[in-house]
C-alpha cells in the first residue's frame, strides 16, 4: 500500500507541479526534474537498474504537457520532448523530493538547451 498521498496536485506552470503530501509536507518539482528522473524502461535499465538518461541532458526548459492520475497510486506525465512512458508512484514521487529538506544539496539545474536532449548513457 502507499505510505504517501497527494492531497493536491498543483500545475503551477508548464515547468513546476507541486503535490502537497497527507503529511503536511509540499514538493516543489521541476518538470526537467521529473523528466530525467522517469522511471520507464526506456530511462531505466531493467536488469541493472542504472539510469540511462545522462545527468544534465534533459534541457531546463522541458514542459509537462499533460498529467493524468493512474488509479490511487501514480502519475501519468507527458512531457514536451513526447516522452509518455513512466509512470510514477506517489512513494516514488516523494522520494524525489528537492526540498532542502529531503535534498540538502539541492538541485542544480542544467542549460536551458542542451544539444542532444535526453541522451542516453552508453
């Protein structure tokens, strides 16, 4: 079962989604963020379970297009480089969290274009 659940879900713009947690705490995610954190296998080696999209080549400047809800335990994001394959678990959302909470180093965001967006690691 779910440990956490959103009890709202904010599109704040086309590169912020904030989810406000039954626990009282609020995550602030960037879009680029959660594009190059997509946990489908085509971002995810299945057998290993090493990333495949390289640090820093998901351009700051990606869009979330659109997000669905998928059944009482994910996400569906479609995002503007046409990526619409991960689906991400409310658990799995919250440990992503880049507060300076759960992320004291924070994020460091990349150029907003890179030249060969989303990348894979060889």
């Amino acid at each position: 079962m779910t440990q956490f659940m959103p009890k709202r879900i904010k599109r704040v713009s086309p590169v912020q989604t904030d989810i406000y947690w039954n626990d009282g705490h609020v995550s602030s995610y960037p879009s680029w963020y959660l594009r190059e954190m997509c946990p489908c296998a085509e971002c995810v080696d299945e057998s290993t379970g090493a990333r495949k999209i390289a640090p820093g080549s998901i351009p700051a400047s990606t869009e979330r297009v659109d997000v669905e809800l998928v059944g009482n335990y994910a996400l569906h994001f479609t995002w503007s480089d046409n990526h619409d394959t991960g689906l991400y678990t409310f658990d799995f959302l919250r440990s992503l969290c880049p507060c300076p909470q759960c992320l004291p180093g924070g994020l460091k965001e990349p150029p907003a274009q890179v030249e060969n967006p989303g990348s894979f690691e060889v």
